[in-house]
C-alpha cells in the first residue's frame, strides 16, 4: 500500500516539473530572450498614447517593442520632449537582416477600440542605414475618431451640396411644369378657337373631293366612248386606204397610155394616200390628235398640180418616139 502512494506522489511532482519548464520555455519564447536586437531612439514633443511595452510595426510585421520614455526639459520651463527607446530584432526568423535608412520616421497611430503602436514609415534616401544609438523622428497620425469626423464633415458638405443641387433642379422642373401648364392652355385656347374653321374647310374639301370623283367617273366615260369612235373611224379609214390602193392599181393599169393628165393623177393620189397613212398612224398613237390637229411634215406636202389640158382626139404624138433611121454605110 506504501508502494504506491510514492508512486502516485512521483507522478504528481513529475507533472509539475514538466508543467513549470514548459511555462518556462513558453515565456522566454514571448519574451524574446535570445533574440539579437538593438536600441533606435525616437524623439517626440509629445508622448501621449505611447506606453512601455507599445509595439512597433514595420509594413504590418511587428519588428520591435518600447523599451522605456525618458522626458527631457527643453527650451523654456516646464517645455518637455520625450525619447523613447526602441529595440528592433536585429534579423527576421528565417535570418534576414532589418535595416532601415537613415530617412526611417516613426508614425502613432491609435485603433478605434483604444490602444495604440508604433509604424516605421521608410522613406526612399540616399546613404547609409541606422546604426544602434541612431535617433529618428516621430509624427502623430489621425485617429480613428479624427478620420470619421473628417469623413462626416465630407459627407455633411457633399450631401448639402448633393440637396442644393436637388433643389435647384427641382426649383427648374416646376418652372419647367409652370411653362408647360401655359403653354397647354395656350394651345388649347388655339385649339377651341380654330377648330369650327378647320371642320367647316374640312367639309368643304370632302364636297370638292366627291364632285372631283364625280367629274372623274364622267370623264372615263365619255374617254371610253371617244375612244370606241376613234376606233371605228380608223376601221373606216382603213377600208377607205384599201379602196384608195385599188383605185391606184387600176389607174396605173391605166396608166400605159401615158398620158400626163393620168401620170399627175396618179401622183396625187399617190401623195394623198402618204398622207392619210401618216395622219392614221399618228392618231392611232395618240388619239388627243383628232382635237389639237397633225401637223402634215413638208416631206409628204401635196405639190399644186398644174391645170388639167384640154382633152385632145388623138394618142399624143410626144409619146410616141419617132422612128430613127439606120446610118449610111460607106
């Protein structure tokens, strides 16, 4: 029974011991100890927000941490400035150096639920990095609050310009509606009294409209008639060519007793066939013609024929040649 109380009371001081090195180990892991760093003052006029301890961030990645605040008298009395010291790790975990230039500034800025830390704003310069004991700069960032008071005083000039210009756009519309308004009764006005003349003119446009349908139904009548007449006189006229042509053969049947009263015959009834022939063609192309006329071209003009001769008993002796007698042998 002894037994195994020792046992029981050496399992106990065995997880104490290992409990109390691993809290150990845990805190000289966040406390930094065997980390290489080295001390940057930062001088400031104003140590407000700042605390032993504050952390310091370069590009968001914590680099370090406040070591200590040192007030300093400067100028007249009870004018103070502060000096903060700053260790920075003096390499990353993975063993890259840090080092800053020499335009390195330091930056408070405070979060919007309350503290505070430090951010390291690198500036492009020319030569050399800090060395350990280097002082630099510090300037006061805007706080949260100080940015959202900012923000609304934007947002107040924004939104009162946005209602000024709503209100003059509004002012315009029902300036806009106002003339509208006058002009529609303007018109209407206009309307109302212009609209008796404008029936009475619309009335008077759909008689002259129906006796123009009237005149034009009339007129295509009577066009279809003239139209059947011309047709029927042009029949006639043929017929009457096709005499003419008989007439004219038996003439020229007649025509070889060559006598001139029946030559000149023949050639009036030759240029009086052309010209008839002419004057149907003409019409049968435009039948209009029979009421303005064709004008007879001076090519098919009928030439005045001389005055017939007194009929004589005889054959005429120029028609028949006189016999020539043969030459004369030698």
């Amino acid at each position: 029974m002894a037994v195994n109380v020792q046992r029981s009371d050496l399992f106990v001081g065995l997880f104490l011991v290992a409990t109390a090195a691993l809290v150990v180990v845990a805190l000289i892991t966040t406390s930094g100890w065997g980390v290489d760093r080295y001390d940057v003052f930062v001088r400031t006029d104003n140590a407000q927000d700042i605390a032993v301890d504050t952390k310091i961030y370069l590009q968001g990645l914590e680099v370090g941490r406040v070591a200590a605040i040192s007030p300093r008298p400067v100028g007249q009395a009870g004018r103070l400035e502060f000096i903060l010291r700053a260790q920075l790790v003096d390499r990353f975990p993975d063993g890259t150096p840090l080092r800053l230039p020499l335009s390195t500034t330091a930056e408070v800025t405070s979060g919007l639920l309350g503290g505070s830390q430090l951010q390291l704003d690198v500036h492009a310069g020319s030569g050399g990095t800090l060395a350990p004991g280097d002082t630099i700069g510090m300037q006061r960032g805007v706080s949260p609050l100080e940015a959202f008071g900012a923000l609304a005083k934007d947002l107040k000039g924004s939104i009162e310009h946005v209602l000024a210009s709503a209100t003059g756009t509004m002012d315009m519309v029902r300036v806009l509606a106002d003339s509208l308004r006058l002009a529609t009764g303007t018109a209407r006005r206009l309307l109302i009294a212009t609209q008796p003349g404008a029936e009475k003119m619309l009335a008077g446009v759909s008689a002259n409209l129906d006796r123009l349908q009237s005149m034009l139904d009339s007129t295509n009548t009577r066009t279809g008639l003239t139209f059947r007449q011309v047709d029927a006189t042009l029949a006639q006229s043929r017929v009457l060519l096709g005499s003419v042509d008989s007439l004219t053969r038996v003439l020229t049947a007649m025509g070889t007793e060559n006598r001139p009263e029946i030559s000149r015959i023949l050639v009036n009834f030759r240029n009086i066939s052309a010209e008839l022939g002419y004057v149907l063609e003409q019409i049968s192309r435009r039948p209009l013609r029979l009421i303005s006329g064709v004008r007879i071209p001076d090519s098919l003009t009928v030439q005045h024929a001389a005055p017939l001769a007194q009929p004589s008993t005889g054959r005429d002796s120029a028609a028949t040649p006189p016999p020539v007698s043969p030459p004369a042998k030698p």
